[in-house]
C-alpha cells in the first residue's frame, strides 16, 4: 500500500513537470519570433534598429549630396504643392518625391515593403508648424524616426521644374521668413519609417 | 558428473527484497528527467531574457548618440550656411568687416535660440556661441588672365562655373592643354606649382574635361561630363575644393600639397580667354587680413569656431567646431 502512494506523488510531479515543460517551451517560442510582424520581440527590436539607421543615414547622405535641400525646395510655387503631387493633398501619397531624396527612400524602404512618412516642422512667429511631404498613412505602434535640419537662407532658389527662378521668399512657398539677416528659416525633415 | 547447470535466477535476488519499491524508482527516473528538461529550458528562457534586455538597452544608447550627432548636424549646417549668405550679401553690397562679422554673430545667437526651441521639445537643453571668426576674403569675377588671390593658406568653396553652351571652352587635348587651355594654378611658396585645367576635349565630341599637372607639364586627366546628361546643360559647376564636377565626384582635383596648411600659395588663373563664366572663392591669409586679388573681393568671414552643449537627463555632451564649408578634406 505504501508503494502505491509513493507512485501516486510520482504521477502528479510529472504532470506538474509536463505542463512547466510545455509553458517554458511556448514562452520561448513566443519571445524568440515575430509572431505578426507588428509583435515586439527581440527580432523586431532588431529589424527597428536597422530602420532607424537606415532612415538616420539615407538623411545624413542625402544632406551631404544636396539632395535634402533639393527636395525641400521642390515646390510647385502655382499650385502650393509639391510638385507632380497629389493635386488634392500637396503631398506624395504613393512614394517618393521625383528626385534624388525620393529615389534613395524609394530603394530602401518603398522596394521592400516598409512603408514612410515625410514631414518637415518649420518655424512661424506662433510656434511650429508641419508641412507633409510624403504621408503614407498612420504609423503603427512599432514606427521609429529620424530627423535632420535644413537650414535655408533667403534668396535660396526653388528646385522644382519651372519654379527654379522663384525664391523661397515667394509667398506661396511653405515656410515664412522669420530669420533675421541672411537666415530664412529651419525646416527640420523628419522619416518616419514602419513594416507594413 | 558434477551438475553444471544453473538453475533460473532467483526472481527476489533479481528484483530486489522489495519489487515495488524497483517500479518506482523507474518513474522517479522519469520524473527527474522531466525536472532536468524543465530546468533547461528554464535556463534557455532565462538566457534569452537576458539577451533581450542588453538588446534594449544597447538600443536606447544608440538613439541617444545619435540625437548628440544630430545638434551637431544641425548647428554645423546652420553655422556654414550663415557665413556663405553673408559673406555673399556682403560681397552684393560691399558692406565692410564689421557689419558681415556681426551679421554672423547675430545669425548664430539667433541658430542657439532655434536650436533650444526645438530641443527643449525631447527633453534636451541646447547653447552654441561663437567662439571665434577668421577673416578673409569672398571672391567673385569672370574667368579672365587674372591674378585670384596674392597670398593664402586656406581656400574653400573655390568653384568655377563655366559656360558650355554659348561660348564653350577651347577644344584640345592634354598635351597641347598648358599652352591652349584655361588653367588655375597653384603658385606655393616653396616654388612648386600646381595647375588645374579645364577645357573641351577634342576628340570626345567636346565633352567638358578637368585635368591636373605639376610645374607646368603635360596634365593627367581626371574626369570628363558630357554637358548634355546634367539637368542644366548650359553650365558646369567645377568645384576645385569640394573636388565635384557636374555634381559627380571627381577625386584629385585639389592638390593635396596645398592641403596640408604648411606655407602659403597664390592662385592664378591663366589662358582666360581659353573659356567663359564665373568663380567664386572664399580665401583666408596667414595673417588674417584681407588677400590682394584682381577679382572683386570683399572682407569675408573665413571660418567660425563655435561652442556646442547638448545635454538630457542621459548625455552630456560639449564640443569645439570649426566650420569652413567647403573646405577640402584633410
């Protein structure tokens, strides 16, 4: 009889063992992999990271080209838009803009499905304000972002097709003057980058 | 006959006194390797927590250094792009060193109050001051037989832009380019000179050339830009310091003797007529003053060192810049 109870233990220890067994495995399993792309997990810390220096030094080149500054002056000065935009929002919705900028961010990140937000704050004389670039949608929780600033002085030619002998200082361009001497103002563009 | 068989084996010698007790220390067997299977996989979950959390942490390191980069970014940018405008609104009004200088100052006091506005939003305080400002010179003209600068030790944005459409450049070749193309050169104070020609090549339907050589020889040809693949084809931007012709890089241009800052050298242009359009320059003496030029030149703002602190509750950061925009790189 004694033997019998000791068999008994045995059996409810191995259940208990089973089932830690099985809850470990499955909390590992769970905490390793992207379970849906959007899940944390330490992978997708991993894929966030790459993003932000992706984001981080497609601006830091594309400051040192020219290419940031271009595009920040790819005004249509006619319509208030950027040029080739959307006509009803003023900004790019599909990709890009058409130039070197838009390029780049459509080779990194619109070619293998992530998708981007642009936006450049610029200042007024009530505060900052934000101008759209590219809006791609609302970004999900798992979004990360990189800025750089541009700074423009007045006088600064735009780059779009057909405004290129309008200035910045053209009422219809985005951002006011509110620089003193030769300074116009700091736009600051900001990627905001996330897996679709 | 001895009996030698062996009878079977005494089933209570075999199991044991007890044969339960034999049973169960199977299953406890089993049980202990369940426990020790669990204990593993414990210790992988553990190990993988741990992983994750200096993954974390790395990561929150990293954004941190790279916002330090970023103010540093944009003050250097601010920075440089305020000494060019206002060096050229200076050179376009011939305002005197004074009036530039505190222009620049103003500019940055007023880049430092930017700066904190928008720092001041992620928890960051910002202050960048001037240091100190170097005189020198802008310089403007026409490519003409001209002498550039007397004597200097510094040069930055030094860019020829150079009509390709109504009054292109004389078409030749290498050999015959010191005595027929139109040339930049580099006269150094310790009697080597250096020269820079750029002309239209004549057996690449005129595709616009930038060649390099030493004390007057036969040049080494570093590029060629066919005028009609850039966007504005009726003008070519040489940039001899930022070593970009069209816009496409093209290493070497600048004489990596004059690099170095020991000495001073004069810049000649010669064979003008050879070519049309403008240079720009901004130039600084060893002795800080203004630099004799045949050019139009005006009293310039050089370069500017400026004070840069950026701190969070996590970094503390403080650096010395000096901007030069487009200042060969050393």
């Amino acid at each position: 009889m004694f033997s019998t109870d000791t068999r008994g233990q045995a059996h409810t220890l191995e259940a208990f063992a089973a089932a830690i067994l099985l809850v470990a495995g499955l909390t590992f399993a769970l905490q390793a992999t992207a379970v849906t792309p959007l899940s944390a997990s330490t992978s997708n810390q991993h894929i966030e990271n790459q993003q932000r220096a992706v984001a981080t030094d497609i601006l830091e080149t594309s400051a040192a080209n020219g290419d940031l500054t271009e595009a920040v002056l790819y005004w249509d000065s006619d319509n208030e838009t950027f040029a080739s935009s959307h006509p009803e929002f003023a900004y790019y919705t599909q990709s890009g803009p058409p130039n070197g900028f838009g390029e780049v961010l459509d080779a990194a990140f619109l070619d293998r499905q992530v998708a981007f937000n642009v936006e450049i704050r610029y200042e007024t004389p009530n505060g900052t304000r934000g101008q759209r670039m590219v809006y791609m949608g609302s970004p999900s929780d798992n979004a990360v972002t990189a800025t750089r600033t541009v700074p423009l002085t007045d006088g600064t030619n735009l780059t779009a097709p057909g405004s290129t002998n309008e200035t910045v200082s053209n009422d219809t361009f985005y951002a006011p003057d509110v620089g003193s001497g030769e300074a116009y103002n700091h736009l600051e563009v900001r990627i905001v980058v996330w897996r679709m | 006959m001895a009996d030698v068989s062996i009878s079977p084996p005494d089933p209570d010698r075999l199991r044991g006194e007890d044969g339960f007790r034999d049973a169960n220390r199977g299953q406890l067997l089993l049980v202990a390797g369940l426990v020790m299977a669990v204990s593993l996989v414990a210790l992988v979950v553990l190990l993988n927590a741990t992983i994750y959390s200096e993954n974390v942490a790395t990561r929150g390191i990293e954004a941190t250094d790279g916002e330090a980069l970023e103010v540093r970014a944009t003050a250097v940018e601010g920075t440089g792009s305020l000494i060019d405008a206002t060096n050229r609104k200076a050179n376009a009004d011939d305002d005197d060193y004074t009036v530039t200088r505190g222009a620049v100052e103003d500019g940055v006091a007023e880049l430092d109050t930017h700066l904190a506005r928008t720092y001041a939003g992620r928890g960051g305080v910002t202050h960048l001051a001037v240091d100190s400002l170097r005189q020198g010179s802008y310089l403007t003209g026409n490519l003409s037989s001209a002498s550039v600068a007397d004597d200097v030790n510094r040069t930055r944005g030094f860019v020829l832009d150079v009509d390709v459409s109504d009054d292109p450049p004389v078409g030749t070749n290498a050999s015959a380019a010191p005595d027929e193309a139109f040339h930049v050169v580099f006269n150094h104070s310790t009697g080597d000179t250096h020269e820079v020609y750029v002309y239209a090549n004549e057996t690449e339907s005129g595709n616009l050339t930038v060649a390099v050589g030493d004390d007057g020889t036969e040049p080494t040809v570093l590029c060629s830009v066919d005028p009609a693949d850039l966007e504005d084809s009726d003008r070519v931007a040489v940039d001899l310091t930022g070593e970009r012709v069209g816009g496409q890089s093209c290493p070497g241009i600048w004489p990596a003797e004059l690099v170095s800052q020991s000495g001073s050298y004069a810049i000649d242009f010669e064979n003008g007529d050879a070519a049309t359009g403008n240079a720009t320059a901004t130039v600084t003496a060893p002795s800080g003053g203004s630099v004799g030029s045949e050019l139009d030149a005006t009293p310039a703002v050089y370069d500017a060192t400026v004070d840069l602190r950026y701190r969070t509750a996590e970094l503390r950061f403080e650096t010395v810049v000096r901007v030069a925009p487009g200042e060969p790189d050393v």
